[in-house]
C-alpha cells in the first residue's frame, strides 16, 4: 500500500492555459474522488468515479473543468482556460468498502497557483 | 442535501487539558459522520468515524466522538491534548443510503499550547 499518488505537487500556470493534474488512488480501491481546497476552507466535492465510470460531478464545476478515470485506475484532472479563480489545491482521494470499512484515503494534493 | 457545520474556525487548549472540537451536522435519513485531521504540509487523515451503534466512538490518537441524535452533534474530543495534536481538524458527514460523497465542514484549527 503506497498511499494515493498526486502529480505534480504544484503547478503555476497564467491565466488562459490548460492544466492536468494526475491522481493514481491505492490499487484495490473502486471508488475515486476529486475535491478542491482553499485557505480556511473545507474539501469542496468536485466529481466522483466507481470503476471507470464518473457518476457524479458537482453542478458548481464550470464546463471548462473535465476528469476522467480510464480503466478504472489513475485519474486525470483537466482545467481547460484557467482563470485566477481556479488558484486552489485540488486533492484526490479513494476509498473501498461500506459500513465499517469505509473510509477516504487522500494524496497529499496538487497546489494550482493562476497568476 | 447534507451539510456539516463547525462552528469554531479555532480552539486553544493547553497541553494536558481536555479538548472538544464540536460539530453539527444536516442530513436526510440516518447519518455517517467522519472526522479527518490535516497536519502542516500533510494530506487529510481518517481519525474515526460513526456508522451505526454505540454512540461514543473511539479513534485514532486518543481521539474519541460522541454521536448525538437528537442535537444531531458529532463532537470530537480528547481527554489529554498533546502539542503534537495541534492540526485542523475536519468533520464530514454522508447519508447511509446516498451516495459514497461526503461533504465536509469548514475545518477547525486546534492549537495546543506547552
């Protein structure tokens, strides 16, 4: 068990560019989530996999945000024309289980700086 | 919808005293509840969770929680604190028959002092 991966561990970009960011979840873990974080905040959702399907996406995520989780392993995160807004540390987790196991293990998040 | 609310955005204590982090919670139906603790420079941790039965759940750390129904409170608490416990601290809640998506509160930051 290595724990859930995230690459890379910051990122700066300007305003209007594209950014990726990738997650790879512990291995036995069906469940994928991406949420986003910003000082005094809690982990905002953004959008959740089981397998390789994307069954729910928060309706505040702009259409320029897409994520996707092929085969059911890694994830990606795709900010497409990023704006100042975006600036946040975007955290990945997953999970496996219910009941009494059930319980989120995250990466240690990717910082997106927009200047 | 389900929604978490910690009321405090920073709890001091001294080192050796008991401590309460407090949170609330909204939900449909019965509720999971989560505590999650992020030290400096470090990803979210699980620290204990409340699914069904006895309402004082022990965790990680020392740390234990008690479930409360009819205040639908989910405090966190430690009889001792350690400088060393100083973090936020996180409470989340989901409902036992949605989705697997839990939402989170605002975070607390619990600081210990020598």
């Amino acid at each position: 068990d290595t724990g859930v991966s995230q690459d890379p561990r910051h990122k700066i970009t300007k305003r209007g560019q594209n950014v990726t960011f990738r997650c790879d979840p512990i291995s036995e873990h069906n469940r994928l989530y991406w949420y986003r974080q910003t000082l005094g905040q809690g982990p905002e959702f953004l959008t959740y996999f089981q397998n390789e399907a994307q069954l729910e996406k928060s309706r505040l995520l702009s259409d320029r945000f897409s994520a996707e989780r092929p085969k059911g392993s890694f994830s990606t995160l795709e900010i497409q024309r990023t704006e100042q807004g975006d600036s946040a540390m975007y955290l990945c987790a997953s999970s496996f289980g219910d009941g009494p196991n059930e319980k989120l293990f995250f990466g240690s998040g990717t910082q997106l700086s927009v200047l | 919808a389900q929604s978490v609310a910690q009321p405090e955005d920073q709890v001091n204590v001294a080192e050796g005293n008991p401590l309460t982090v407090k949170c609330t919670y909204s939900v449909s139906g019965n509720p999971y509840l989560f505590w999650y603790v992020q030290y400096p420079n470090r990803g979210l941790q699980f620290l204990l969770k409340y699914i069904t039965g006895d309402n004082l759940v022990k965790g990680s750390y020392g740390f234990e929680a008690e479930f409360n129904k009819s205040q639908t409170s989910f405090h966190l608490k430690k009889p001792s604190a350690l400088v060393s416990d100083s973090a936020l601290y996180f409470c989340a809640v989901r409902a036992s028959g949605g989705s697997y998506i839990p939402t989170f509160g605002r975070g607390t930051s619990l600081i210990v002092h020598p």
